[in-house]
C-alpha cells in the first residue's frame, strides 16, 4: 500500500459516478448462491487421472493410498487416508493428493480438513516434491498447465506484512518498540527502526523470525484456494539475498519462508507474483520500503549504484524461479513495487526497465513458458502513460494500485453513502490498458473507502474521515469504521458491493492484503477494511470471486466502454513477435546506465555532464546464488534435486560489488550531496558484460 507524502502530487482516477447501493443483498442471497453453486460444483468435481503416473510413494505400501489399482482419486471422496492395507509413512497420512474433505497434515504434524467447494485439490508427495498436479480451483488450470494471460482470470491476494511487515498491517510487532511519538530508539516505524529497536533490546533475527513463522502459514494458503482465489501475490525484500554493512535489515532468512511459500503454493496449485517490495535506497521513500525518507533509486548520488544493485538482485531472483523447478509456481515477478515516478522521472524508469527486461529474458529465454511474467508498476501516472512501452517485448504486465482511500476528499461519514462503483473509472482504464499497453492488472487494492484504521489515518492527503485535510476539514470520526464487529448488514452489503464491483472492473487482481494482524495494545483487528480473510468470515467479502462477473454490465448507471476485445496480441503472451523490441522503441527509451537524472525540484539538480561522475558498482564479486529447499520426514531423508540456483548456466558475468578506492556516500541518503571524486563513476567500472552472455540456453519458440 502507499501512502502519500504530504504535498506529493498524484494522478488521481477519474471521480466515480455514484450508484446506489443494492438494498436486499442478504446472507439469505449468499446462502442460495452458496448453494446453488455447491450443488454445480458437486456434479462439476472430476479430478484428473493423473495417479498413474505418480511415482511410487516412497513407503512401498503407501502408494495404495493415492495410486490404487481401481486408479479412484482418494481426495474426492473426501477421505485422506491410505486404501486398504496401506501403512501410512509416519510423517504424513499416506494421501500424496485429495480434494474437498480430505485430510491435511501440516509441517508441525497437525491436520486440517480441507475444504474447497470449487474442485481443487491439493498435491504432495514427499518423494515427489517438485510435481505440479495441485489445482486450486476447478475453473483454473493447474500449476503444470499453462495459464493463459488475458483469458484465465487472476484472483489474487497479498500475503502483505509477511515477509516486509508494515505497521498497520502487523501493529503487534511495532508496538512493543514504539511509544506513540517515534523517538529513538522507540520509535519502529519502517523495518530499518524495528530492526534497529529489536536490537537495542533483544535479538532482531530471532525475533523478525517468529514473526515469519507465524503471521503466515501453510493454513493460510489451504484457505486461500478454498476462497476461490488462484494467484498470490508476495511483498519481498531485497534483504533475502543480501545487506550491506551499514543496513540493519536481518538478512537470508526471509528467503527459507519464501520457499516455504513456494511449497505450499505449489501444493494448493496457487501462483506466485513475486513482488520485490524494497529496493537499495529506497524506491518511495514510505515505510514499507524498508526505510521511510529520501528516495535514492534512480535518483540523488547513489541513483545508478542502487539501480545496479538492484539488477542484481532481479538477475539471483530471476535465476532462481525460472528453473523448471519453480517456474510453474512462480510465473510473475513484480521487480519494483510503486517507484515513485514524480520523483524519479519515467525516461529513467523506462530506460532501467528495458534494461531489466533485456537481462531478464537473456537468462530465462523468450518466449512463454521460459521465466515469469515480468509486472511493471505504472508509477502512479495511470496506466496510459505507458500505453505503447516497448512493442515487441516479452511477458510484461502492467500493474496499477487504484485505491480509493488516497484519492481525492469525498462525503463518507455514513455507511449509506459508502457505495462507488469502480465500473465505469477502472473497467475502462484496465481495458484500454490491455488493448494499448498488453497484459494489465490491479496487483493491489481493496474495500476501503476512506484512511481510517491504526496507522492508516492521516497517511495521505484524501478521504479524510478524522483530522483535517488541505483545503477542506474533517467530516466526522472514523469510530464507526473502525468498529467493525458492530458493522450492520447495510454497511456490510455496501463494501461487498464495492468488492464485486472492483472485482469486476479490475478483471485480474490482488486483495490489498489477505491478513491484518492484531493490535497487541487493543487485542482487536483496528484496519478491518484491509483484510480479506477478515471480510471474508464476516460477510463483506464474498465467499465466491466468481460472484462478480458481469457484476458492472448489470449495474444502473456504469457506463460500458469496451475497446478490449478479450484477446491479446500474441507477442504480449510469450507467442510469435515477443522479443522483437523494435531498434526505434530501443532507442527512445534511453540507454543503460542512465545518461540524465531527473530534475525534480526536491533536489539539486544533476546535469548530464555529471551523471557520468555519479558513483556506480562494478561487476567483478562473486555471484550470489539462493538455495532450494531440502525435504526430509522423520523416517527417511529424501534429498530431491531442487536445482542449482542458477537457470543460466551460461551467466557468469561478475555480481555488482563496490569499487576499490572509491568513497561512496551512504546509500540511503543520497540526494544533494556532493559527488564524490576518484576511482566512482562509470569510467571507473568494469565494463559490463565484458564477457557477452552466451546465447539462452532455450531458443525463442515462435
Ligand atoms: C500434470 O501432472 C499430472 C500428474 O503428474 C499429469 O498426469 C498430467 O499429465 C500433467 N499435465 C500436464 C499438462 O503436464
Ligand atoms: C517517547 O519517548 C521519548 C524519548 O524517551 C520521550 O521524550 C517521549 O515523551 C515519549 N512519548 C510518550 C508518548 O511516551
Ligand atoms: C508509515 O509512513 C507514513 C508516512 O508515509 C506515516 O504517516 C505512518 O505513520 C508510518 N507508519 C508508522 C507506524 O510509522
Ligand atoms: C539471534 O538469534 C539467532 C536465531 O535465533 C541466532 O542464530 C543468533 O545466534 C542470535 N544472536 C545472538 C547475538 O544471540
Ligand atoms: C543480452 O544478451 C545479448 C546477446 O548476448 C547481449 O548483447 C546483451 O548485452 C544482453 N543484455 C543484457 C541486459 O544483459
Ligand atoms: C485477535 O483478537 C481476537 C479477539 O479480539 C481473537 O479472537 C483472535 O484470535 C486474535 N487473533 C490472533 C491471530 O491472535
Ligand atoms: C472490458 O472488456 C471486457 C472484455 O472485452 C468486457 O466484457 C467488459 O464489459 C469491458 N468493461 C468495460 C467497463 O468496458
Ligand atoms: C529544472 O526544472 C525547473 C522547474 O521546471 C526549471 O526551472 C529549471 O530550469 C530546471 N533546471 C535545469 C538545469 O534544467
């Protein structure tokens, strides 16, 4: 989520026409939906044969349990446990696979009824680990069969303040290191300062640790493909792979949850969209970036050093998930999160754009199937502004965050006024996105309609419930939109309309966040707008996505415009063209490293004759490479071969590391200091590439 610096211009989405809410809309509508669907949903369940090609389990009697002879899937029938005669292995139920009813056993050796209502099945076979046969949903492919972009529809969520926790999302782990005015070292407001503030009393790793360990667990995505949802988005930070001496981040162990994730999305046929939520000085300046200040990426003295950097760290991720391995699972990556483009200027995130895609696809290959989906942030400029960004590249997908919470003060102190359709403003702009620019996507958004909630109010400049707001003052108190246990069935069915129309509109999306943690002060949920899971058990979510097709054509008032016709180019898929960026584009958006800075006026200005001086990394340390997981059970070690790390083989050019001699100025806080002299800038650093990468170690397939 962002939030917006105080006087920050922002391009706001068009003011949405006001639509009535639907009265009526009761749990007695739900139930009959829920029951109409289940009872579809019953005929509708045939889970593939796929069990005769399973490998043997690993306990030779076992493999009666999701392999016997009749070749009936053991999950359907909602049993988990092994056929007749089978011993189960002592770490798990002897069911490698099963669907609705069936038993889950979980890493601790507790077990879980699995419910999914929609013809999923999850699948896991301790001998077989890497196997992509889960599904989440009847309606979405499964992992080892292609999603096809532009007509499978994404229904996402975020797994936001687990792996890059943010205050309002995790307020129990702030808490204990804040006292309300931020002083240090109370004053955890951004990972930089809790880190910090862990420190000065305990120990950050194994406190940061606890907190991956239980805010988000394997239960959690048994219950996100049980809600219908198929993808999952995830906020990373760059602190996975590594941290320079003077960051106080806790390094490398976000990375082992991070394949936790991986298994257990895998195992629940859920996509990842893995998203590189913070960058080396800071791509925002928010909190959630990892540092809240002065953005340094791109921008200031150590612009190009961080963006080098930060090549880096996309060149191990990108390494990493397109081995065959994990390619399945992960088939996104979101390779900076909501660069601030006010400041930083598009030329320059265009130019490191392309440079990114370029090296991205040298590693992968081109063409569908070969690495993920590379998701670009639209900057906060709206979506057109990018309309027409490098024709003939492969697989990227524009990502915009519409929130109605930031936007422009509105009237919202009654719930009965809570209603806005989103159909007319976003369903037109994601559509004329998909037609203009290629594949286009919400990667965040959600239900609420105002800044109220703990560590949310007062953030931005709009909807201001509480407080006062330039030009206008407050409206009222955010008491009633806090208090959600005393929600009443209007205001619920007012959010649930504001959901189904986002749905809708938005077409393929990510909830903006799965889980809002607990106040350790209050004990209580205080954001209830930002959580699914939350408006999922109470009755503002619903319990079906697929409730809101056609959800904008049937309401009174939105105005329909459809320039999308439903179908992508082929080259914006991976097919025929993708990778074929013509010399004219490749020219217009710049060259790498950037040649000019941005001359915004927060900061002295740097003109081109200098950019050159700027200090820059050089590609002479050695490559870092992340790890695969190991698999083991009580009974037996099994070691699978979980790859090397490495995709590209042929990929040895030197990791971005500083150069000798040069004093470089510390990397966070960068901007209007003098440019340091000496062995820094780019005439200093290795060539790059002096060593041209070998061709990819896959041809294009067109
Ligand atoms: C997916 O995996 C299952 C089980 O291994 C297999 O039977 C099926 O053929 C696979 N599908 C594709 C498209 O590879
Ligand atoms: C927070 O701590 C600072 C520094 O110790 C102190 O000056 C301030 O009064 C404290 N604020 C509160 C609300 O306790
Ligand atoms: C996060 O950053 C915003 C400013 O962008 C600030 O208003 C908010 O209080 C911060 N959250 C915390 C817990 O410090
Ligand atoms: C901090 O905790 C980690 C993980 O629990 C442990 O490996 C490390 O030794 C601890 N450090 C100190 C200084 O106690
Ligand atoms: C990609 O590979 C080509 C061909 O080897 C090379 O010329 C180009 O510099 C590489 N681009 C990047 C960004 O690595
Ligand atoms: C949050 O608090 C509520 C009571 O207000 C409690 O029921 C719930 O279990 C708590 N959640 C967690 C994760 O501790
Ligand atoms: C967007 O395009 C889709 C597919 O062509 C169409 O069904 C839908 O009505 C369009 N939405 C709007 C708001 O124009
Ligand atoms: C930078 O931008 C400001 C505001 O547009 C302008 O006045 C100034 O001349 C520019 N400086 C340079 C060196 O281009």
């Amino acid at each position: 989520m962002h939030y917006l610096p105080d006087g920050a211009r922002r391009y706001e989405h068009k003011p949405l026409p006001y639509i009535p809410p639907r009265r009526g809309r009761s749990r007695l509508f739900w139930w009959i939906i829920g029951l109409a669907l289940l009872a579809i949903i019953v005929l509708a369940v045939v889970l593939p044969v796929y069990f005769t090609v399973v490998k043997p389990h690993q306990s030779s009697s076992a493999s009666s349990g999701a392999g016997s002879s009749s070749g009936s899937p053991t999950g359907s029938g909602g049993s988990g446990s092994p056929g007749t005669g089978a011993q189960p292995a002592p770490a798990f139920n002897g069911a490698i696979t099963g669907g609705d009813g069936s038993t889950l056993t979980f890493e601790d050796g507790s077990t879980m009824t699995y419910s999914n209502a929609f013809g999923g099945y999850w699948y896991f076979d301790p001998s077989d680990p890497f196997n992509d046969a889960a599904r989440a949903q009847s309606w979405s492919p499964a992992l080892n069969e292609t999603w096809r972009f532009g007509v499978d529809t994404i229904r996402g969520v975020n797994l936001g303040g687990w792996l890059v926790p943010e205050p309002f999302i995790v307020p129990a782990l702030f808490e204990p290191y804040q006292n309300g005015s931020f002083a240090p070292p109370y004053n955890a407001q951004d990972e930089w300062t809790l880190t910090n503030s862990m420190n000065a009393v305990g120990n950050a790793t194994a406190l940061m640790e606890a907190h991956y360990a239980t805010f988000i667990t394997e239960q959690d995505f048994a219950r996100i493909a049980s809600a219908g949802l198929n993808w999952v988005r995830i906020p990373v930070p760059f602190w996975m792979i590594e941290v320079y001496a003077n960051e106080p981040f806790v390094p490398h162990v976000s990375w082992q949850y991070f394949l936790k994730a991986i298994q257990w999305a895998r195992k629940y046929g859920l996509r990842i969209n893995m998203d590189l939520h913070t960058i080396p000085g800071s791509q925002n300046g928010w909190n959630h970036s990892g540092k809240l200040g002065p953005i340094n990426f791109l921008f200031g003295v150590m612009g190009i050093a961080n963006a080098q950097r930060t090549l880096a760290y996309l060149r191990t991720l990108t390494e990493f998930v397109s081995q065959p391995e994990y390619k399945n699972v992960v088939q996104m990556f979101s390779i900076v999160n909501e660069a601030w483009m006010p400041v930083i200027g598009q030329p320059e995130l265009q130019a490191f754009y392309l440079e990114a895609h370029d090296m991205m696809r040298n590693i992968s290959g081109y063409g569908e199937g070969n690495g993920p989906f590379i998701s670009i942030h639209d900057g906060f400029a709206g979506m057109q502004a990018w309309y027409g960004y490098l024709t003939g590249s492969d697989r990227i997908a524009l990502d915009t965050h519409p929130y109605f919470a930031f936007n422009s003060p509105a009237s919202v102190a009654q719930p009965s006024s809570f209603v806005a359709s989103p159909c007319s403003g976003w369903g037109q702009e994601l559509n004329a996105s998909m037609q203009q620019f290629g594949f286009s996507m919400a990667g965040e958004w959600a239900v609420a309609t105002n800044d109220c909630g703990l560590w949310v109010n007062g953030v931005g400049l709009g909807n201001r419930v509480e407080g006062t707001y330039p030009g206008s003052t407050a409206v009222g108190s955010c008491d009633t939109f806090d208090a959600w246990e005393s929600w009443d069935a209007d205001f619920k069915n007012g959010l649930m309309d504001l959901a189904l129309s986002s749905m809708d509109a938005l077409q393929n999306w990510f909830y903006w966040t799965w889980k809002i943690g607990n106040s350790s002060i209050s004990g209580r949920i205080e954001s209830p707008f930002w959580s699914y899971s939350l408006g999922l058990d109470n009755g503002w979510i619903p319990p079906d996505p697929r409730a809101a097709v056609g959800y904008c054509a049937a309401s009174a008032g939105v105005v329909m415009n459809n320039p999308f016709n439903g179908v992508l180019s082929s080259w914006q898929t991976g097919g025929a063209g993708a990778g074929t960026i013509a010399a004219d584009q490749i020219a217009s958006y710049g060259v790498w490293p950037l040649t000019s800075m941005n001359n915004c006026s927060t900061s002295p200005y740097i003109a081109p004759s200098d950019v050159i001086r700027l200090p820059q990394y050089t590609e002479t340390g050695a490559i870092i490479t992340l790890s695969g997981p190991t698999f083991t059970t009580p009974s037996t070690t099994q070691t699978a071969d979980a790859g090397s790390g490495w995709d590209n083989a042929a990929d040895t050019v030197g990791y971005y590391e500083p150069i000798q001699g040069c004093d470089y100025p510390n990397q966070w806080v960068a901007v209007g200091v003098p440019i340091p002299t000496g062995a820094c800038g780019q005439l200093s650093a290795k060539k790059r590439r002096e060593a041209p990468l070998a061709a990819p170690t896959e041809p294009p397939r067109f």
